[in-house]
C-alpha cells in the first residue's frame, strides 16, 4: 500500500520566486476589487472633486461683487435729486438744478463737464460754473454770476444787461441804474449794441443821473426834459459835445418861449428842433 509523501517546499532562490508571485496575484486582485466598485451599468463613475477653500471663497466674492453692482445700479440713493448752488444771487437754484441737467441722472452717468457746458448756454447771466459730485449722489454747483449794469424793459419782460452785452430775465429794475424802454438791439452774437452801452456809459460819466431812457431804432437814445419835449441823443461816443449844444440849443428854446416837440442833437454840428413833427 504506498504510503503519501509530503510536499516539499522549495528552498532557496526557488521559495522567493514562489512568494513574490503570490504577491503580485493579490496585488491585481484587490485593483479588480477596487475598481468594480467604481463602475455602474458598465460605465465608469468619475470620482467627485473635492472642493477647494480658494474656489469656495472666489465664489462667494464674484457673488458679493454681483450683488453690489446691482444695489449701486438700482438704488435710489444713487441718483441725483437735488443739489447745492454756491453764488447764485439772482437765480433761483431751481433754474440752476434744471439747467445742469443733473436731474434724475446715476451719479455714475454724471460728465461735470457737459453739466458745465449746459448751464453756460441756458443761463446767459453765468459767467462761469463749476460742477462737482461725489458718491452717493452729493453734487454741488458753483456759478459765478454777470454783474449788471442796467435794465431794459421790452415791453413784456425785463432784462438785465451787463457790461459785455449779455442780456437776461429779471424779475425787478435795478435801483438807481439805467431803465431803457424798447426794442433790444443786438449783434450777430446777440449782445446788446455796443454803441448803445457806450453812451450810456458817458451820460453816467457826464453826471447824468441814470433813469428812464427811450431807445428808439435809427435815432438812438431819446431822453425827457423837464421842460415838456424829448432830447434826440443817439449813440456811441460823443456825448459831452451833444450835450453842450442841447443846452445852448435849450436856453435858445426858452428864451423865446418855443415848446418843440423835439430836439435833435445827434449830429452837434447841425442840431435841429420841430414843433410840428412827432419825430
């Protein structure tokens, strides 16, 4: 009866041979493990990414910045519903805010500049303005007024007149300046006639107490004597000889108890007077 016999392991280089096989085997076993688990209906599942602190902290900024932008565009805070006027005297900051055209307007949107050029060629009484703003909607209007020296009456409206010419609304005639009744003669840049300021200005030098003057278009500047007739002064230079001559002229009138309905002394050299004509 034949007797078993033990298996021998194998000793030596042999036995490692052995080991190292059986290592490897386990090895792809557990990678086979590994990755059934990972597979679903025969497709791979992608492994989820785990997230990083710097992607969650740059996305909750992005959104931060988002929903700022959307408060700064939508808000009423940031749209301009008033403003300071700074050296308007004789408009009112209602008529400055309207001519700025700042009105309504995102703090965003706001060109001091164009402002600037807007209020100049709305209100020809500024000589100069300034616009700043700053958030949220704070704006402040700085002009700087013409100084005027007479005021002529239209009929329909005063005007304001300044030294340069430039002609705007008023509400009142200023006290103890010029009061011109008539139509506005004006340049091709619609200032008031230089030829007329300028008489004006040498009847004040003269001493001529300043009131009410008639501007009559071809005859200039007509005055009232108290004696019951007009004076024919015209315009532009030359006044202190026209008035030499009107006195001679009037003390002439008296003497001889004549009562024209008029004196002309526009051209001193040749003054003349009519009792029968109304001009």
């Amino acid at each position: 009866m034949p007797t078993g016999r033990a298996m021998r392991l194998p000793t030596g280089p042999r036995r490692d041979e052995v080991r190292m096989a059986r290592r490897r085997r386990r090895g792809r076993r557990q990678q086979f493990e590994q990755s059934v688990s990972l597979a679903l209906g025969g497709r791979r599942v992608a492994e989820p990414v785990p997230l990083r602190p710097a992607w969650v902290l740059g996305g909750l900024g992005v959104a931060a910045l988002l929903g700022l932008a959307l408060w700064v565009a939508l808000s009423p805070r940031f749209y301009v519903t008033g403003v300071q006027v700074v050296g308007a005297n004789h408009i009112s900051e209602a008529a400055v805010f309207a001519a700025s055209g700042l009105a309504h307007l995102h703090i965003l949107w706001v060109n001091a500049e164009e402002a600037e050029a807007r209020l100049l060629a709305q209100l020809p009484s500024v000589e100069r303005a300034e616009v700043s703003c700053h958030l949220p909607a704070a704006c402040t209007i700085e002009v700087v007024e013409r100084v005027p020296i007479l005021t002529w009456d239209i009929g329909e409206r005063l005007l304001w007149v300044d030294a340069a010419g430039g002609a705007f609304p008023a509400d009142h005639p200023l006290e103890g300046r010029w009061l011109i009744g008539g139509p506005l003669p004006t340049d091709e840049r619609g200032l008031v006639d230089r030829e007329v300021l300028l008489g004006l200005a040498e009847l004040t030098r003269l001493g001529v107490r300043p009131g009410r003057v008639v501007y009559r278009p071809g005859r200039g500047l007509v005055l009232d004597d108290p004696a019951g007739w007009r004076v024919i002064l015209g315009q532009g230079a030359g006044m202190e000889r026209r008035l030499q001559v009107y006195a001679a002229v009037r003390a002439h009138l008296l003497a001889r108890g004549i009562h024209p309905r008029f004196v002309d002394v526009r051209f001193p050299e040749a003054p003349y007077y009519s009792e029968v004509n109304e001009w």
